[in-house]
C-alpha cells in the first residue's frame, strides 16, 4: 500500500481527525515526508508473499 | 597502573579496591573531578549523583576484610537517562518526563551492577525518546564525539558513547532499539554490546518499542564489557520478554580463542552504500580473523523496512496520549515522525510481524553454517553536529533515520551483537559482531581476540577542559 504523495495531505487530515491528534499546519510537511517513508518501508514489506499461516513474531503466553 | 587516572579498566580498578590498593572512595572523587573537569565539553552527562556515589563508594570500603565486594569493586558507571534512578525523574530525553515524579527504585541493572560492587555516577545525554541516531538533543544539547568535538557521538545513547569514550567512566549503560548501542560505539570508537532480545531485563527502564527494545553495556575493553554483562544477566518478572535463563557468564571463555569457529562475512546489502572508511573496517577484521567466506542475509533491506515501520508504530502507540496533549514539548524531529507513524495503517504493522518470523528462521538457518556474521556497524565515521543529511548509496538521505541501515536488520530479530571499534584515522568506525541467539560468548571471545591481536581498540582522544566547544 502506498499512497500516491499528492494524496497523503487528505490522509493525514482524516488520519488526525481519527486519531484526534492536533496538527499545526507548520508541522504537516514533515509529517507528510515521514509518511512517505514509513509506507514505502510498509510497502517493501507487504509486497513479499507469505503463507496464509505465517505467524505474527510477537507470542503471548498465558 | 594508577587506577584513578581517566583510562583504567573497570578489571584494573576492581583489583586495585580489592586488594586495597586503592579506594573505591578514591577511584569515585577521580572519577567525579574528571566530569567537573569535561562534561562542560563533552555535555555527556545531564544529572551527577555526586553524592550517593560517594555514600555507596564509603560502604564498599566499609566491606574491607569482611566480605569481598564483588567482580565490579569501586568501578565507576552511568546511565543512559531513560534508566530509573530512584529520585530521579526519568526524563528519557524528553521535556515532557521532567514533570514525572521521582523514580521510586533504581532499574535492576544499576542494582546488580551496584550488588557486584560498581558505583553509580550519574544519567547520560540521549536523543528524545529514544528515536534518534544521532546524539542530538534539542532540550539538553547535543553529545560531542570526544574524538572531534564537532562531531556526533551518535545515538541515541549518546552520552552514554561520549562518556565511556572520553573516559570519563569505565562502563556505561544505554538501551538498543535499532542500533542506539551499536551506533554510538561506532562513532565514539568503543565497544558496545547488544544482547539477544530478553536476555537481560527492561524492567524500570522507559521503553521505546516494546517488540524489539534491549539494554546493554558500553566499555573501552572487552573484559570490562564482559564483566559488566555477566552481573546484569539473570530473569526477571518485572519485564514480560525477559528469558527464564539461567546466567552464563562469558567472562570465564573469553580467553578461549576463535579456534574452529567459523566466521562470516555479511555480503550484498551489507556493502551497499558503505563509505570506503566501512568497508576498510570490516576487511581489516575478516583479515584478522581469516574470515573469507561471504554470506548474503536474506531479504536484509525488507527486515530493515519492517523494524522501520514497527519502530514507528509502536512509538507512535507509546506516545500517543502526549502527541494529543503535549505535541509542542516534543523534540520536533521526534514528533513529526511519531505523528507519522500513528497513522500507519495497522494491517501493514501485523504484516511487517509477520515477515519478522519467517525472516529469523530464515537467518537461524544461515547459523548451521556459521557461527559468526560480521557486519559495518555504520555506513561512515561520525557526521558534523547538525549535519542533517548524507549521501548513500548515490541518494541522498536523512543521517538521524538512516544510521542505522546496518544494525536494524540485525535487532529486528534480536541477534546478540557486540560492536567493536576499528582504530582508523581521523576517526574510528565499527563493526559488529553477529552470533546466533543467547550466544554472546562467542562475540565476546571474537572481539576479545581481535582485541588481543591489536585489530580493533578504543582510541584515547586528547581532551582538554580548555578544548573550546564548537559553536
């Protein structure tokens, strides 16, 4: 999943409404160049096919 | 061997307070005229425990022909700020934190250093929160590199670096997210070890991202890092991912030699965008090991985008009550990639887990091959303070996010690392040590080796308390 950079201001916008987080116009720039980065980190990741039964790394024990 | 003079081992003081050749008193004022005297220049410390150094320093003394006091007898150390040291504020870096309550208990491992007979000296500079490597801190100011004072320490255990480099203490604490161990031990030409993922215990530490957070000694020799990770290991309830492990001490094999171990080489991503000074490092080591063999780590540049995107989200689910309340005390820097990484789609976060597992078993059956992987611990020496961005692999990138191309891949599945400094001149540059899990005996008795060979060693800078800070 990556989304396209003209298109991530709507993301962060609604993202910050949802996540109820105030963003100060100033800071939206490096928001949105983080952003950018984290989801083509994400999409490096999610690109690679895994089986259906892949188990997450993190184990809880009851 | 004058114990008191500023490049004496935590071993060489150990024996001299037990032997009573000298005091752990003595060894303590040293110690604390010496921050006096360089931490105006180096800004590795952000608080001294004058004081309690000197109440706990007298009780050592005080155990004198009555029982010993311990492998770590009168060695000076400090911690990484993010430590809990009861009074204290654990501030982590951060403004916000400073209106925390004092620390009610010291973190474990400052009370099994304390047990084996060290003295604390106080908390160390670090990046906000842990989300750095650079050594920067907007609120405290930044670590210098006692090699270049315009240099970064590197972090985001800077002070912890600055100060064991510019020996100001024999052994430091700091924490490993991404490589906040193995960095500053790079740039600061020191020896840094990161166990495996739950060897040695978090509790009453602050965290950072629960899923790939370790903690670990800094030191100038190996024995000393040795000595200091053989006392702090050992379970402990109070951290959910610490091993039920019996303690395995390393300090008793070190000596034991790289005889019939096998030694790798990590090829493909792990030279990619090497500057020439990284590359040099690392061929310099496999020379001296006789390490020949390349190994390519699957699918290393993808488990580096993983730990990326979980560091990020996990942070960002950490901080998230203060990014709503208190976005404005943040660091900026911190802040605007915590905000980011809030808004990262969770299934993504599940996926990047998910590669976590089968990217570990994948690099567990690299080590039927071998038993050690060496690797650049840093793509280059120690950047200019406020450098913000550098050229790699022809892009140009952000330093703060990017140091750590080497050593993410590596923590991300928790691989026990002990980073060892490669004497080049101007400045010195490491390379790390991989071994598979709950084996850092045999890095220990690698980088012992290499120590012992003249390979690698923590160069002694010159300072001055007349050295002018750079503006």
């Amino acid at each position: 999943m990556a989304i396209p950079p003209d298109q991530l201001d709507e993301f962060i916008a609604a993202a910050a409404r949802a996540l109820e987080i105030p963003l100060d116009p100033e800071w939206k720039p490096a928001v949105k160049s983080n952003l950018d980065v984290t989801l083509k980190h994400a999409a490096v990741v999610a690109e690679f096919e895994m089986p259906d039964d892949a188990e997450p790394a993190p184990i809880f024990k009851a | 061997m004058d114990v008191s003079q500023p490049w004496a081992t935590a071993a060489e003081i150990a024996a001299a307070v037990t032997s009573g050749r000298t005091s752990a008193l003595a060894v303590t004022e040293a110690a604390l005229a010496r921050i006096t005297e360089l931490n105006p220049t180096l800004n590795a410390f952000t608080a001294v425990t004058a004081q309690r150094a000197r109440t706990r320093a007298g009780a050592i003394d005080a155990l004198r022909g009555k029982r010993p006091p311990g492998p770590l007898a009168g060695v000076p150390f400090a911690v990484k700020n993010l430590f809990d040291i009861a009074g204290l504020a654990t501030v982590a870096g951060s403004k916000i934190n400073r209106a925390h309550p004092p620390a009610p208990k010291d973190s474990p491992l400052i009370e099994r250093l304390e047990a084996a007979g060290a003295v604390l000296v106080g908390a160390l500079n670090m990046g906000e929160y842990a989300y750095d490597f650079t050594g920067e801190n907007i609120h405290d100011g930044p670590s210098r590199n006692p090699h270049d004072l315009a240099r970064m320490t590197g972090g985001s255990s800077g002070g912890s670096g600055g100060a064991v480099a510019g020996g100001l203490v024999p052994i430091a604490l700091g924490s490993d997210t991404n490589g906040s161990i193995r960095v500053p031990s790079s740039l600061c030409g020191i020896f840094g070890l990161k166990p495996t993922y739950g060897r040695l215990t978090r509790a009453r530490s602050f965290p950072f991202v629960a899923s790939l957070d370790h903690l670990g000694p800094f030191a100038r020799s190996v024995r000393d890092l040795a000595l200091a990770y053989d006392v702090m290991q050992g379970p402990d309830a109070d951290d959910p991912a610490c091993a039920q492990r019996a303690t395995e001490p390393a300090t008793p094999v070190l000596e034991r030699g790289i005889e019939g171990l096998r030694i790798a080489v990590a090829g493909g991503y792990f030279r990619q965008g090497a500057f020439p000074e990284a590359l040099k490092a690392i061929d310099l080591v496999a020379k001296a090991l006789g390490a020949v063999e390349e190994i390519e780590i699957p699918q290393a540049h993808r488990a580096r985008a993983a730990a990326y995107v979980i560091t990020a989200t996990e942070g960002a689910a950490l901080h998230l009550d203060r990014l709503r309340k208190q976005a404005r005390d943040f660091d900026p820097a911190v802040r605007d990639r915590l905000i980011a990484g809030a808004m990262v789609p969770s299934t993504l976060v599940v996926k990047a887990q998910k590669f976590r597992r089968w990217y570990r078993e994948r690099v567990l059956e690299l080590f039927t091959r071998c038993d050690v992987i060496l690797a650049p611990a840093t793509p280059c020496t120690a950047p200019k303070i406020g450098q913000q961005n550098f050229m790699l692999g022809g892009a140009e990138l952000p330093v703060r996010a990017n140091m750590g191309l080497y050593t993410q891949p590596i923590s991300f599945i928790g691989l026990p690392v002990v980073a060892v400094p490669v004497p080049l001149q101007p400045l010195p540059i490491g390379v790390q040590i991989i071994t598979a899990p709950w084996r850092e005996d045999i890095a220990l008795r690698v980088a012992y080796a290499l120590e012992q060979m003249g390979a690698v060693a923590a160069p002694r800078p010159s300072l001055k308390p007349s050295l002018k800070v750079p503006a």
